[in-house]
C-alpha cells in the first residue's frame, strides 16, 4: 500500500478499530485450539467489545494456530487489516542454537547473521511476524540473569552482534516471507539494574548512558530495526515508559526513529505500581504521551485511551500518529497482501530443524564455547577407552536455555549422546552425580560416579546451573556452583587428574575454587540443540576452541558490577598487587580487583604468538588515517582460529577515559605454523568520548594502541590526535 492508501485506510477507522491496533494479547491467554478468544478478559478489565479489533498478539503455537487465529480474526474485521504475530526468537526458533551471550563471544558477526537469518526462516514458516530480539542491554553484573540474552559488557561488541542480528532477521526487505522484522530492546539501560537485581531501579548519568549505554541501541536502529520495546525499568527515577526526555528528546527526536514503540510486558499499567502513575488512565496518557505506541498485554489503553481524547488530554493526532506507526509496518511485512505471508505446517516441516539448520546449530556452539583453562588434559585422545560423563549435565537436555520458548529439549543432544556418537569404540560410563539446584547438597550419588571415575581412562565433568538460573526473572545473589558441584569436582579430580569439566550455564559464575583445582575447563553456555556433538568434537579436538568472553568473570560476586574498561582511580593498584592489599589504594581486603577470566579472554588448541604490532604513522589528523598492523604466529601443528582484539586508551582528557577500550576485532583462521598479519584502520570517530557537556567529542593528545586481551595486552605503542 502507499502512504496516501495507509492514510486512506486510518481516515474510514472508527476510535474503536484504532485504538485496537494498539493492542496487543498474549494469545496462550485468550485462545482455545479453535482460535476462538474466550480468555480471562475480566482480568484486564477489557470490554469483550474491544476483541474483535486487537491488532497483534504475542505467542502462538504454530503454523496451523496462527492462521487459524488470522482467518477468524479477518472474517470479523470490517477493514480486514491483518493481525501481527510477535514472539521472542532470541537465539532460535525450532532449531536452537547457543544463547546470544555465547553467540557474542564467537566475536564472528556474520555467524550471528547466519543463525538469525536460520531462526527468521523456521519462525516466519510458522507464521511469526516480529521477533523481540536483539536485545542489546549493556551489563556488567553477573547477578543479573538477563546477561545470557544480550552482547555482554562491551558497547562495540554488543554494537556489533546486536546490528548482525537485524540484518540476519529482516535481510534487504521484509516483504521476504522468510524474513520477520526486528525489535531491539529494552530501551533503555534494562542491564543496569541497582543490585543485580531484574526490573529495579537503573541509575546512570547522561554522559555514561550516551556514551557507554545508548550506542548499541541506536546501531540497531540505524541497521533497519523498525520497532522498539520501552524496558521496565526506572530510568533515573523515571519508567521508559513515562520518560519523556528518554523516549521523545533522545529516541524520537534526536534519533529520529519513526518506528513502532512497544511497551514491554505490563509496563504501562506497571507505572501505577512505580508510583508515577495514580491510576490505569493517568497511565494511559503518560504512555501515550511518550510515543508508546502498542501496549503489550495489558489494558491500559483499551480502557481510557478513548474518553482522554474525548476529555481533549490526548489528541486524535497523537493516536492516529500511533496507528499509522502500526499499518506501515505492517504494510511493510505486506501483510495487506498476504496476512499470512506463506505460513503453513508443511512449510514448517520441511523449514524446522533441516539437517542444514542442526549443523548450522553445532557450528554456532563449537564457535561460542571458551576454553577457559588446559592443562593439557585436552584434547582427549583418540584411543580413549573408557570415559566417565559425571555431573548433573552429563545426561540432561536442559541444553537449549533460558529462552528457547519453540525449542524442544527431547530434540537435542547430550553429552553423554555426543561422547558415544564421537566415540563408537569406548565405554561412555554416565552417572549424574548430584543436583545442579541451590540448596540440595546430596551426596548419595557421589560414589557411583567415584566409582566409573576410577575406571575411566578419562573424565567429562560437566557442571553449571540450571537454564531457569538465568533468563528473565532470574537474579542470583551469589555466583556459586549451585548445590554440591564443587565437592564433587574435587572428590573426582583427587580420584582421576585426567579430567576436563564442561561448563553450563547463562551467566559468569565466580569459579575461583574450581579454577584452583580443575584440570581443564571448557565453557559451553547454553549450546542449544547440537550442544552434546559440539561438545565431543572440542573435547576431541576435532574442532578447536576459538570462542572468547564477552563478559568478565569475577573472583567473587562481591566485585559486581565488573567491567574491563574501568577508570583508572587515583588510587590504583598494579596487577602485580593484585594478591596484596594496599591500604588507602583502591581494592579489597578479601579479594583482587582483577576478574579471574578477563573479557576477550580465550584459550586454544593452538599456540598463538603476537609478534609485532606496527604503525603506519605516529600521528592522527581529524579527517586522516593510522594503520595498526598486527601480525601472529601459530607456533603450533593445529589449525586455529585467534580473535585480534585491539584496544585503545586516551591517556589524558578532560573527562577519566577506560585503562582500556575495544575499538576493533577480526577472527582469523591461522594453519599450522603459518603467520598472518591484520591490519585495522583507526579513525578519529574511533576515539571519541562524551564530554561533561554531554557532547560525543575526541580530544587531541596522547594514546595507545594495544593487542591481546582485557587487562592482559600484550603489545602497546603510542600515537597522537592532532
Ligand atoms: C518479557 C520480556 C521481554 C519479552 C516480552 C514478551 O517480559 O521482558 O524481553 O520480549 O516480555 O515475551
């Protein structure tokens, strides 16, 4: 349709048929098999009158619910103007692969762009129109559970994933019945939460949100993200909901984003309970007034948007405004023309989780895994007769994660699957061993796994915590091992030193004791549905460990939040104090400052060496160039991938600058003893900060330029912005 048809179509809506645009049910609530809505309306003291116009829904069941749902819907509209489908499609739909965290560490963004553009391809045979992804919150705390949905604690790296993603979604045009639209939330700073804690108070400067907090949101935007959800939280005292300055000065009017605005779930009517709202009406109209334009499952709207434009508080602009923000997207999905954009079960069935999409999958998992410590434990050998999988991961499917709402966990892989598929000829002994739960420090299992411990030529342990420990509505106020992991790890180490722990889990967990006395120890994360096969072919060396962290892990939880671009303080301590304390230095009585694995950290099979890092000048112009040439040496006879990171540090300006800052990257694949080198260009943008005026500035001075990773550099030189 053109505008002028858009326009047309809003001028023959009734206020009734407008406002239900704007609304938005979750479908598990409201409808039967049949499509036919009989939920609890009384509960969102919604006028069953108002049903018939809802203009999208989230969750639905599939192909066959979803058209079903459609055609009843379009049969009852008088303007016939298709229903939106919206679901979270986080990290896969029926095929799921590692959650966004791990996906991140791959530090590979066209992998990513691949997995989207997988999931975007099962999703939208189902009927999904919308995903609510990526969700690119910045978070430095661990306790947070939410950190397993997003790009970690960097701003270029979770840029970067979180822009890969839009374009692996939506593609060149979302006309494309294989591709759905993005949604990048939570705007804004959701992951910064006082105490870790999900859906409490965010409290941060302007000039820290502009230039730490807000960029990866606007590149997601800037990528073709047509919608975005306003997050829970209070922002400086302000929900995003209600926050004028937050969603029209910065998002509408300094971005100029002329996208949707959905609330995130409950939020408008959530203001009553922050107190800044007295009742559902007063919501409505501060909702509105920001540019909220769809409000997700809750009533608000429906119940008062009418009689505050009948009352002259809102105005028929600002809701048609809102509603043609709502056509045009779908108009955009072309849903006009087909409200069902080739969604059909058979469709699904030759889409969903195709060998294709499951070795995609597994590529996904061996990329993101970190190999956080070796001893030379790994790789296992070939001729291994007899393994012993012990843990409480060692048999589950709780492999998919947090949010794998399509991803059946009976679809996946275990361990001790993978092992035995990779390993035909041996002995796979399996005992769980314990509980991976908070609380439950049984032992009763132990001797078993002893005992195939014992007769094992070598040992998987693999730990972690539930996927419910992570995700939405998860804090954590410790990073412990749930349960009586650690006990075990050490009983099985004392009986068998020929053991490598797999790791499992949403978040940096403070490993510091297992780290003491584990061999080796290989990071899957949440892998997703090849998470089992992934897992033997690292342990076999079949594949070899590239993934890096995207997020620190800290020594204890009493360090968060933890980030690597910390300020320097006045009174710092040198890494070499890092087991001392200082008085009146900055750091702790009980512990280092330090994380025990730092971003960016990664070990391999391969032996890299950063030989060199070059300039091709000492100083930087304004509207100039400086090449930094990296070159590394894979001493080694395996082949490998290395993520170069290059950081950078201004070493005097008007505002404290991080010791350290990612400003590039590359992954790049090195054969055995073969030497590459890696140019990065640096511009003077690359260097800009946010002054005390709140003004994105670079300052001329001093600064380097670094390789290796956080808090470990490796090679430094220096060079000047004129
Ligand atoms: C949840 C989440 C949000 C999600 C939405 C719909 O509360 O905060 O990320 O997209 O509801 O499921």
């Amino acid at each position: 349709m053109s505008d002028v048809d858009l326009r047309h179509l809003l001028s023959q809506m009734t206020f009734e048929e407008k406002i239900g645009q704007l609304m938005q049910y979750n479908t598990h609530l409201f409808t039967d098999s049949t499509a036919e809505i009989t939920g609890p309306l009384t509960d969102l003291g919604l006028d069953e009158a108002m049903l018939p116009f809802v203009g999208s829904v989230l969750n639905f069941e599939d192909a066959a619910q979803m058209r079903a749902i459609q055609q009843a819907h379009l049969q009852q509209d008088r303007l016939k103007i298709p229903m939106l489908f919206m679901m979270d499609v986080i990290h896969g739909y029926r095929t799921v692969f590692p959650i966004p965290l791990a996906l991140s560490g791959s530090f590979d963004p066209e992998l990513v762009r691949d997995c989207s553009a997988m999931a975007a391809k099962e999703a939208a045979a189902s009927g999904v129109h919308v995903t609510f992804t990526p969700m690119v919150d910045l978070s430095r705390d661990a306790r947070w559970g939410r950190v397993m949905e997003g790009g970690g604690e960097d701003p270029l790296l979770t840029a970067v994933m979180g822009v890969a993603q839009v374009q692996g979604f939506q593609g060149d045009d979302l006309r494309d019945t294989d591709r759905i639209a993005a949604c990048v939330k939570h705007f804004a700073a959701y992951g910064a939460p006082e105490a870790g804690r999900d859906y409490y108070a965010v409290e941060l400067s302007e000039r820290l949100l502009r230039e730490r907090y807000f960029p990866a949101y606007r590149a997601c935007i800037e990528a073709g993200a047509p919608m975005v959800m306003a997050s829970f939280n209070t922002l400086n005292g302000i929900p995003a909901v209600a926050n004028e300055w937050l969603m029209n000065d910065i998002l509408r009017g300094e971005w100029g984003f002329d996208g949707v605005v959905i609330s995130d779930y409950d939020a408008v009517e959530e203001l009553c309970v922050h107190g800044v709202a007295a009742d559902k009406k007063d919501a409505a109209k501060q909702a509105m007034r920001c540019g909220c334009d769809i409000e997700m499952c809750s009533a608000a709207y429906a119940s008062h948007l009418k009689e505050l434009t009948q009352e002259g508080v809102l105005t028929t602009e600002q809701i048609d405004a809102a509603v043609l923000r709502v056509l045009m997207l779908k108009d955009r999905l072309g849903l006009f023309e087909d409200p069902y954009r080739g969604a059909s079960t058979q469709k699904e069935q030759a889409v969903c989780l195709s060998p294709a999409h499951r070795a995609l999958a597994r590529k996904a998992a061996q990329e993101s895994a970190v190999l956080l410590k070796n001893n030379g434990v790994l790789p296992l050998s070939e001729d291994v007769q007899t393994v012993a999988v012990i843990g409480p991961f060692a048999d589950s499917r709780d492999l998919l994660g947090a949010w794998s709402l399509r991803g059946d966990t009976s679809e996946g892989v275990t361990v001790s699957e993978g092992l035995a598929a990779r390993l035909p000829h041996a002995r796979i002994l399996t005992a769980p061993a314990c509980s991976n739960l908070c609380g439950n420090t049984d032992q009763s299992g132990f001797e078993a796994a002893l005992t195939a411990a014992e007769n094992a030529d070598a040992v998987v342990l693999c730990l972690g915590e539930p996927s419910d420990y992570s995700g939405e509505g998860s804090s954590r106020a410790t990073l412990d091992l749930p349960g009586a992991q650690l006990t075990l790890a050490r009983e099985v180490i004392r009986v068998n030193p020929r053991t490598a722990v797999v790791l499992f889990g949403g978040r940096p967990l403070a490993l510091t004791e297992l780290d003491a006395v584990a061999p080796a120890i290989l990071h899957m994360w949440f892998p997703g549905h090849e998470g089992g096969n992934a897992v033997a072919s690292l342990l076999l060396g079949d594949e070899n460990p590239s993934g890096k962290l995207a997020m620190s892990f800290p020594k204890t939880v009493g360090q968060c939040p933890l980030s690597y671009d910390r300020l320097m303080s006045g009174r710092p301590i040198q890494a070499s104090q890092e087991d001392t304390f200082l008085k009146f230095r900055s750091n702790y009585i009980d512990s280092g400052n330090l994380p025990l694995y730092p971003f960016g950290y990664g070990l391999s099979y391969s032996r890299f060496e950063y030989e060199s890092l070059t300039l091709d000048r000492r100083t930087l112009t304004a509207d100039g160039t400086l090449t930094v040439t990296v070159t590394v040496f894979n001493n080694s006879d395996r082949h490998g991938k290395e993520v170069v990171q290059l950081y950078m540090r201004d070493l005097v300006a008007s505002v404290a600058r991080p010791v350290q800052q990612l400003i590039a990257f590359d992954k790049i694949a090195l054969a055995p003893f073969e030497r590459k080198s890696v140019s990065f260009t640096v511009r003077e943008e690359m260097l800009r900060f946010v002054d005390a005026r709140n003004h994105l500035v670079s300052e001329a001075g001093e600064f380097e330029v670094s390789t290796g990773y956080a808090d470990h550099l490796l090679l430094t030189e220096r060079f000047s912005l004129q």
